[in-house]
C-alpha cells in the first residue's frame, strides 16, 4: 500500500510507528522523548488543569517523558476525573496498569503487539524471559558482559539486534536499556521463579565473590563494579527483599560494599537491611563492618565508629580473636580521625594483648609502632620510647625496611620531643 501511494507526486507520506523498520526510500527520523516543560505542557492541556504538581511531575519523570504515555495517562486523569492526589495514589498502587482508556487503547496492548510479531515468535522461547532480566536491571545489561552473563543464549547479540528493531530495547553507552514503562510492563512478579534471572544473579555473583587484594594482579579486573554499581546493589536488594536468608546473597553483599570501597567510594541502600538482620545472623557482623568502610571511605567516621562497635560486639561473643583485634584497630582509626585518643590508645593496647597472644611477630611489630605514634602525639614520652624499641626488635632485618625506618623516625621525634638532641639524630641519620 505504501508503496502504491509512493507513485503519486503531490502525496506525502508519514509513518509513526515503535518498529524501526522503514520502507525502502523513506528518510527515518528518530523522535526524542519530551522534555519536562514541553512533557508537563502536553500533560496538562489534556488533563484540563493548570495547577502543576510535584506528584505528577515524578510521575511524568518514571515514564521517561514519552509522548504516548503521557498522552494516556493525562487522558485517563482526564476521564476519571481524577484530582493529583488521586492519579498519584493509582499510579502507586497499579504502576503502569493505570494507563488504560475507555477505549482500549492501553500500554499493554501496544506492549503485547510486539511481542505475537513474527519477528520476536522467531527469537524462541527464552525471548520474554530475558526481557525480564533486563527489565530488573536499571542500568540494563553491559554489551561488554555478555559472554559471562548470557552463557546459555545462542545467538544473543542477534536477539538483542531484534529486540532494538523491535523498540523493545536500546543501545546507550554500551548498555542494553529498556524504557521505564517497559521495564515496569516486563519486570518479573517473582525473580525465584525465573531460572534465566536465577542464573544471571549467580554469574553475578561469582565476579564479586573474588577476593579483593590491591596487591595482587587481577586487582584491575574487578573495576567492572564502577560501570554496573547499580545494578549489582539492585540485584541484592531484590534478593534480600524476597528471601532473608537466601545462600551466599550476604557473602555477595559484603563483597559488593569492598568493591566500592575500593573502586567507587559511596554509601548503599542495603544499610537499613544489613542493621535490620538478627544479631545471631552469621553474616551480620561481617556485612557491618565492610558497610563501615563505606562510611569511612566518604569521611563519616562517627557513623564508621558505630557500626565497627556494633560489629565488634556481635564479633566477641563468637570469639574469633584475630577478627576482634582487627576491628579494634579499624575503631582506634576512626577514633583518630575523630581526635579521641582516649578511646584509641586503650583499642589498640587490647589489639596489641591479642596479638601478643596470639599473632605473629609481625602482627605485634605493627601494633607496636601505631601504639608508640599514639602515646607520642599524646605526650607520653617514656612509654613512646618503651613501644618503639620493642617494635624495632619484633621486626625482622629484611623485607620491613620500610617499617624498621618508621620506628627510628618515631624514636627520633620522641628524643627530640625529651630533648636528648643526640639520640634524635642518631635515629633520624639511621632512618635516613
């Protein structure tokens, strides 16, 4: 038919339509979502109202400011004769259900249209699947990850061509994305249930539960969370929310927070579950304190410090000693940024008992030379002296040089500070 009206010269032709397929000859051009002013104008002229809300703005917002459902959504308002609050409230409740007419004329229908072309029939049975799996992630899925994330799709870079034809999908930086009202229409009711999202969440999985050593080659590799932050923490939020105690969701999420801590220094939304697990969780104290990290990552060391005592608490009564002195230590950091060493002096004394109980030499040197930096910024001169020289003699010659020069600078300072000029440089010549 297009083409049987291409032949006369004073018709023009113009074709909307979500395919991105055209006929052969026609110039297509791609129609940009509205703006806010322009997607509150088209909102409000239908709806009849020229009061703007921040409701209907934040609405307006979710659906990604695309002409079609802002024009459905208004004319719903409009026919309801719903007032701001009302639309808000239906909105919260039906999400994108809500856009229904009198007419039929819905986001569903159109949704479902694409989904019995033969073009999408075509992609197999694990098509409408795995539109859910993007549909979970806000950020979508990485082109670069396919390969790890995908496995058992054949042909993937093909269904996901298909999909964009279709306008199921789009390509933005790399990332497969899907709209905000198709993500709302495709997301799964029950994540458990799909085994594809189940499969993706483990590959997930297994990329954050690598151990994290700066010091180690394959440290650059685990630089993948900076692009994909989002949707890992979504992923676990959605897990966590689902089932409390699902396996290995909690070593995932302590891992996740040491890859940020590391590679993208920010807070999560998880804190308020990790907090609301039980205290006899075998995760919780390990989950806290890596969530304490995060806080001190960004400066907030009193919110650090309450977390590290809440986890060394939980951490004593399983009585995991090398665990304990660890934390200590973390807290007598937080206490010195804070300028309390009156709390840190005492944390690192207990961690220095451990440690002498327990620890290796080296384990005692460290703890030894952080105890005499302390009592030397706090005045304790002789006691200062006392701990370096302790330190120097737990250090071995070789391989903590680097170590062995801090404890003579130490040293040196505290002469300096007593006076015994001689000692002083004596420590610093050796330093140096």
């Amino acid at each position: 038919m297009v083409e049987e009206l291409s032949q006369f010269g004073n018709i023009c032709i113009c074709i909307t339509s979500c395919i991105s397929i055209t006929p052969m000859d026609y110039k297509r051009l791609d129609v940009p979502t509205l703006s806010m002013d322009a997607a509150c104008d088209t909102f409000y002229r239908i709806y009849g109202s020229d009061d703007q809300s921040n409701l209907i703005n934040n609405i307006l917002q979710h659906l990604d400011f695309h002409p079609l459902l802002i024009t459905l959504l208004a004319t719903v308002a409009y026919q309801n004769k719903w007032d701001t609050n009302r639309l808000a409230g239906e909105w919260k409740r039906q999400r994108t259900s809500v856009l229904q007419t009198v007419h039929n004329k819905s986001l569903t229908a159109a949704i479902e249209l694409s989904l019995v072309s033969p073009m999408f029939q075509e992609l197999g049975p694990d098509a409408r699947a795995l539109l859910g799996v993007i549909a979970l992630f806000p950020q979508g899925i990485n082109e670069s990850n396919l390969n790890w994330l995908l496995p058992t799709i054949p042909n993937r870079t093909n269904v996901f061509d298909k999909f964009c034809i279709l306008s199921l999908t789009y390509w933005s930086d790399g990332f497969i994305m899907m709209l905000a009202p198709l993500r709302d229409h495709f997301f799964p009711k029950d994540p458990k249930s799909s085994s594809l999202l189940c499969a993706t969440r483990e590959h997930y999985f297994a990329q954050i539960l690598v151990d994290i050593d700066p010091n180690k080659p394959n440290f650059r590799e685990t630089q993948w969370i900076m692009s994909e932050d989002v949707n890992v923490e979504h992923l676990l939020d959605i897990f966590t929310t689902i089932d409390p105690n699902p396996d290995g969701v909690w070593d995932a999420c302590t891992n996740f927070m040491r890859h940020l801590y590391w590679h993208k220094k920010r807070t999560t939304i998880l804190r308020p579950k990790i907090e609301r697990l039980p205290d006899d969780h075998n995760s919780k104290p390990e989950c806290l304190s890596s969530l304490s990290w995060l806080f001190y990552s960004v400066g907030n060391y009193a919110e650090c410090k309450r977390l590290l005592a809440h986890a060394l608490t939980l951490q004593r009564e399983r009585g995991n000693v090398h665990v304990v002195a660890q934390t200590l230590w973390r807290l007598s950091d937080a206490n010195r940024l804070m300028g309390l060493p009156e709390e840190e002096i005492p944390q690192v004394e207990e961690a220095l008992g451990i440690y002498e109980r327990h620890g290796d030499a080296k384990e005692r040197a460290l703890c030894l030379v952080r105890l005499a930096s302390l009592l030397h910024s706090n005045r304790q001169l002789d006691a200062a002296e006392k701990v370096a020289s302790r330190a120097i003699n737990f250090l071995p010659e070789s391989g903590e040089e680097y170590r062995v020069c801090g404890c003579h600078r130490i040293l040196g300072r505290i002469y300096r500070s007593k006076g015994e000029t001689e000692k002083a440089i004596h420590h610093f010549e050796v330093a140096l």
